[in-house]
C-alpha cells in the first residue's frame, strides 16, 4: 500500500486525509457531508465525488472511522465490547464493496456497559489508539471532548472501559434552545474568568438543574455581563462533568478534539490541579494508520 | 368587596377565577394568551376580552400573580426578598390604573440569593401562602413542579427561602431537541417501573450528563422500549433534582402543580420514604383570596 485515505466521517461533519505509507499527511480535506446528509444509497456517490481522486492513485487503499459505521451509516460495523486495543479492533474491521475496484474498509466502535446499561463510541477510539501511537502512551486516562464527550480508562494499551458524557449537547440546547437563550450571546468568545467561576459554581452540591438556572438569573439582575454568560454556563457544565467522572488520572490526562473545547477542559482540569496534553486531529490520523496494518491480516468475516 | 377576580397569569398561558367574598370559586377559565403572546400595550384589551364581564359585576376587584407582574409583563411590581410572608408580600402588591374604573392589582414575585446567585419566582409564592391557608401549616418543605420547578422552605409562615430547578425545561429539551427526541416517544403514558428505574439510575454518582445518554443507549440496544424511555428520562431528571436539593423535610413534603407532574414527585419522594401531599388550582385561588385582604390596607406606594 502506497497511500491511505483515512477518513473519520462522522453524524455531521467529515474530515479525510491523504497519508504515504509512513503515515505522513499528505493533503487533508473537511466537508459538511456528515452522514445525516448522506440520502438512503447515496454513500458511494457521495465518496467518490469527495475522494475519487486520491483513491485513483496507485495502491490507494481507505479506512473510515465514525458514524458512518453505525445503522444510521454506509455499512454497519457492529461494536467491539471493551477492554479492546488495537488488535481487538482491528480484526472486526469490515469490508466495504460498494464501489468497483476501490479497496474501502470501516472501523467499529466500541461498547461499554455499566449496570446494565450500554455505552458506546464510533470514531474516538481510533483517536485514542492514535494518541496512544503519538504520545508513547500505553496508561491513562484519556477526554474527547465533543457534542457527546468520552471519558476512557486505558490500560495495557487497552480501552478497558468508558463513559460518555452529553456535555456539547447540553451546552447546545440550553444555549440555544431554552430560556437561557433570551439572554445569552452563545457566539461571544471565551472569556476564562467568568468561566472559572462556573467550573467553582458547578461544585456547590446543588446540581446542574438548579445552578443553569442562575445564568437566566445573573442576568436579570445584571449582576454578569451578558458577553460572559455563554463562559459561565459553559463552564458550569464542564465543571459538572469532572465533578461527576469517576476516574482518577495518576499523571496528566490526555485531550483529544479541537482546540476551543480543550482549551476549556486544560482550563478547568488545571483549577484543580491536574496536568494535560492535547492532541487534534492528528490522533485521528496516527490512529488510522495504524490500523491499516490489519488491512491485510486475517480478519473476522462480516 | 363581593367579587374577587383571581388570576395566575404566566408566560405561556393563564388561569383565572371568580370567587365570592368567602373564597369560593364560582367559575374558572383557564387560556393560552400567556404574557410572551401579548403585544406591546396590549394588556388591558386582553384583560378586559377575558374577564371583562366578571369586572362589572358590582363591586368586583381583580388581583393578579404571576409573570404577569415581570418586566417582561403588563406592570413590573418588583420582588419581594425572602425570607418573606403574606404581611411583606401584601405590602408591596401594585395597583394597576390601564383600565378605566377598574380595580386591578399585581401581585411581587419573591427573591432570593445564594452565594451571590439570586434566585427568582413568581405566582409560587401565592400558591404557597394558599397551600399554608388550605393545610394550616406554617412550617415545611413546599415544592412546585413546573417548566422552572421551586423548592421553598416556609418556617414561621414565611418562605424563608428557595431554589429552582430546571427540571421541567430540561426534559423538553432533552425529549424535543437532543439525539434522544430520535427514538423516545414523548407523548407515551407514564410508566411507573421505568419511572423509578431512572430515579434509581440517577443516584450512581455519575450525574445527568452522563446518565442521560443511556436512554439513548437503551433504545439502540433495544435493551427498553420505545414507549417507556420518555418514563426512564423522566425518573432521570427528577431523582437528579432529588438528589440535589438540600431541604430536609421533617414531615411531609407539600407538592403543588398540575396531577401529571405531582403524581410523579409523589412516587420518587415515596420511594426515599418521604410522605407528600398535594394540592392543585385550588392553592392558587386560596392565596390570591387571603392576599387580597391586603387591597384596602396601606402598602408601599408603587
């Protein structure tokens, strides 16, 4: 294989990236074709029109993590049950023959489950499998932050377990969506105090419903400038999220995701005296190369 | 006064009542013409479309609670700061003059602060003071599920404060907007045993953001149907507000609001062993009666 089209092609978005056979980012492309988007059949036209041409080149080969691998997506990839690394993962890579004389497969996702109820991830695995590759890493805990954020435990360069978290979905309903919005300005930029100082709210013990709550009234009262409410109720809810994760990073906790959520979780992470390091997307990458090794293995049959 | 036109008059719709001197209700109306439906100006024609008749029975007087005295309404009569009684609320209720010859007076709402915070409510207040009337208690733990649900604490006859939980916003967004509208039927009859297992679930110490995106999970792995996840959300939000409140109720806990949402605090505080009571409508119009003994005494000028 010469060249590999690492694809994460999530619900809303997709990014893809053209890597040599070292791993080396040649040329990377975004579109908003996430697979919401995508009508019923319409996967192969939709990937050839956006990858055609770098699949033409010689030995082109193209791995797709994400959502397009769920029942919503092209192809359905069922999930790999945790603990799972590399290896477990990389066996249940499936197939793709929709399109003649391309060489497609998708990465699935993995399952968690926490007293009889399931959790699951599509995507971020191959992040942390890649962040893992980056950082040399083989023990940690790693947070993907995102509309639907994933706290994991890794061990022994397994996921042993994890936990999602629907804190960018929270953010995005309360700010746009519920009273809140009469009075917030949700494209104001980050101010870092007015948000440390909902990271301190979120820990008074009386909960996320009672203390959203206060932003209606902050600034009702005028008591927070409204260019700084979006901050606080952000950081009201990230704060609520470290209070309630149970995991206890011994060292640094790895981010992964872009850089304006990472920014906050490093924000609030070292308030309490925790160390981080982030990575973007290119742990999606590392973490596709990677994988592509079991391309040619043997593999469990679809 | 033989006639007393009582009106809860809040953001999305309003309630009013004729009473007679002794408190009786002799007819009810409810209408959807909330505060946010009625234009600049526009009060006093509203008003006197819906209870004009009432007014020109003789010697009838209009008092009113509710959204209807924010500034966002047809008069602002400013909070009243907890803790706070029927003397200190009656003191500042504010006569309204837009109606030639009509007798029409405003209920405050109630303010509170914690930490900084404050903390608002408006038309609880009387349903409180008419709960107080109607049970002859002047101590307890009196909660009000809602959009914006209240939990008061009285001591003496007064509330001597309260906090407010979103909870009633929140399962809106959650079971309209977010990723979980997807597979939960929001309009499905309540299930009590789904109902209490989200109740349960909310109490594992990982909190809403995390415990929320298993009713999402659930339905994916088919692990509940569809017709009792909306149940499950439900037990999700409210044991989370359980959970997070601090008042401790020594006796019963006074629940006021509509049947569909205290039938459900009922059977979540029942569960902890907490003993409840509820009142409806009828709390509403006991408190606008025993507040409108204040309409002929001296008050604050507005």
């Amino acid at each position: 294989m010469t060249r590999l089209v690492a694809i994460d092609w999530g619900t809303s978005s997709l990014r893809g990236a053209l890597l040599d056979a070292s791993g080396k980012v040649l040329e990377e492309r975004n579109d908003a074709r996430g697979i919401l988007t995508v009508p019923e059949g319409g996967f192969p036209a939709v990937f050839d029109k956006l990858f055609g041409d770098w699949m033409r080149l010689e030995g082109a080969r193209c791995l797709i993590s994400g959502m397009a691998g769920s029942k919503q997506g092209w192809v359905e990839a069922p999930y790999c049950a945790c603990p799972a690394g590399r290896v477990e993962v990389g066996r249940k890579i499936i197939d793709i023959d929709a399109v003649a004389g391309a060489r497609i497969a998708i990465v699935p996702g993995l399952s968690d489950e926490h007293a009889g109820v399931p959790d699951v991830m599509r995507g971020e695995e191959v992040q942390i499998f890649g962040a893992m590759e980056l950082t040399g890493l083989s023990e940690g805990v790693f947070v993907l932050p995102g509309t639907h954020n994933k706290w994991a435990s890794v061990k022994k360069g397994r996921v042993a377990g994890f936990r999602t978290y629907m804190t960018g979905e929270f953010y995005a309903l309360l700010s746009q969506h519920s009273i809140l919005a009469r009075t917030l300005d949700a494209s104001a930029p980050l101010d870092e105090a007015a948000f440390l100082e909902g990271v301190t709210r979120s820990e008074n013990g009386h909960g996320l419903l009672h203390n959203a709550f206060g932003t209606r009234t902050l600034a009702l009262f005028e008591r927070m400038p409204k260019e700084e409410l979006s901050s606080y109720l952000s950081g009201l809810l990230i704060g609520e999220e470290l209070r309630t994760q149970a995991l206890q990073a011994s060292g640094e906790v790895i981010l992964i995701g872009s850089s304006n959520l990472t920014e906050r979780y490093t924000l609030a992470l070292r308030a309490t005296g925790v160390a981080t390091r982030t990575l973007g997307a290119e742990a999606t990458w590392a973490g596709l190369h990677a994988l592509s090794g079991f391309l040619d293995s043997d593999r469990t049959p679809a």
